[in-house]
C-alpha cells in the first residue's frame, strides 16, 4: 500500500493544551491537531505522534537533519522561500473510533476516505476553525497511510491537510508491514502540509516541489505568498 497523496482530498487522553512552534510573534498561525480516536490501531502513541508534528514542522531531533532543509517544514521554507510560519500543535480526542462498518487494511489502520469526515466536528469543538481565514494540519492516530488536502481556493466547508500516523511509526522505528521500503517519516506530512498552505494551485503537480527538500517553482513560491501569505514571515 502507497500513501495516498489526493491532490484534492476530503479530510478526514485528554484534550491538551495548545503549544507553540518556534514561539508566536503575533503572527497568524498555522494550527496542528494530532486526532485521537477513541478506538484505533496503531504501533505509536499520541505523545509520539506530537514529537513527530514537531519535528517535522521545526524542531528536527535527528543530528542529522540539525541546519537541514530536507528535514523540518519550516527549514525547507526557509530556504525556497525565505518566510517561516509559526505553528502550536494540540492533541484532541474524538467522539469516534474504529467501529464494525470501518474498512481496515491488513494492518489495522483503516482504509478509505471515510475517516477525513469525522476530524473537523470534534476539532471545531476543541477551538479550531475551518474556514479561509484559518490553516489547519490533522494527523490522525490509526489513520495508516490516508492522506490529503484541500487547497485554500477549494469552496468547501473546510481548509485543511490531513496525514495518517506512517510518519511517526517512520520515526519511531515502529514500522507496520504496509509501510514501503522507500518511504521516509516527512514525506507525506510535508506533500499535504504543503497543498494546504496553497502551493499547488497555478500548476498542480507539474512543477516539482512535492515533497519536503525540493526545490520549489516560481510558481509555487507564488501561490504560497499570494494564498497564505498572512501566515507567513521573513525570520
């Protein structure tokens, strides 16, 4: 099984507080909920699943990706863009687990489109907004290799990119059977965070720059200054 990289997708403990990247300047910020259900198979934890936000967006813990712009989200904008964006990542519980009727691959994490429903109703209710004043990244604990975005320009209730948990399993050294040989913890996360803050409008997926470390095209850098502007930032 692939991860699923939807150009256009439908997104699908105690709740804790919201905790800053990078520390917020008044800037508007780019929220982060790592989804729990109340029923899930996983081979990470939520509190994994955080370390794993974080280090993918800004705080790269690896010696190896320390300076790097092929590892943190943030570096890689840095370096194609000269903006950064400040982040606070929460943990929300949901309302809502793995039932009888919710397909699963041969793993255990489930499989289909019908968990990117479920996450906004619960997260509305934690504080976060969907409309296009807001930039919302979801990774869901159980959600395997499901993937996807909507780009701000979609007309629909909510603007927002969702991964599953591959990427901490990644990091973790907990990987299940259904991940690939050749896949790497930012990859996806970095892919949808990416279509979420707009880059993929002008040109789609024609033009490179999919995935965290590639260089970006000129119209890419274009559509993330004109469609999220306001959430970045020269450092």
């Amino acid at each position: 099984m692939r991860l699923v990289l939807a150009a256009i997708a439908i997104l699908a403990v105690f709740a804790l507080p919201a905790q800053a990247g990078r520390g917020a300047g008044g800037h508007l910020l780019v929220r982060v909920a790592v989804a729990v259900p109340t029923a899930y198979s996983s081979t990470v934890i939520p509190a994994q699943g955080e370390a794993f936000v974080r280090a993918a967006l800004g705080a790269p813990t690896d010696a190896s990706c320390i300076g790097s712009h092929t590892c943190s989200v943030e570096a890689w904008f840095k370096h194609e863009l000269g903006q950064v964006f400040d982040y606070d990542v929460t943990v929300v519980p949901m309302t809502w687990g793995v039932g009888p009727g919710d397909p699963v691959d041969s793993c255990g994490s489930t499989e289909g489109q019908g968990w990117y429903y479920r996450p906004p109703a619960d997260l509305m209710a934690a504080g976060f907004g969907f409309d296009k004043t807001d930039r919302t990244m979801t990774l869901l604990m159980g959600g395997g290799g499901w993937a996807g975005h909507f780009a701000p320009t979609d007309r629909v209730p909510v603007h927002q990119g969702m991964v599953g948990d591959w990427g901490p399993m990644m990091q973790f050294n907990a990987r299940n059977a259904c991940i690939p040989a050749d896949e790497y913890p930012n990859r996806g996360f970095s892919h949808e965070f990416m279509g979420m803050m707009g880059a993929y409008v002008t040109a789609g997926y024609n033009e490179g720059g999919l995935f965290i470390g590639d260089p970006l095209s000129a119209n890419e850098k274009r559509d993330l200054l004109r469609y999220s502007g306001r959430w970045l930032y020269a450092p």
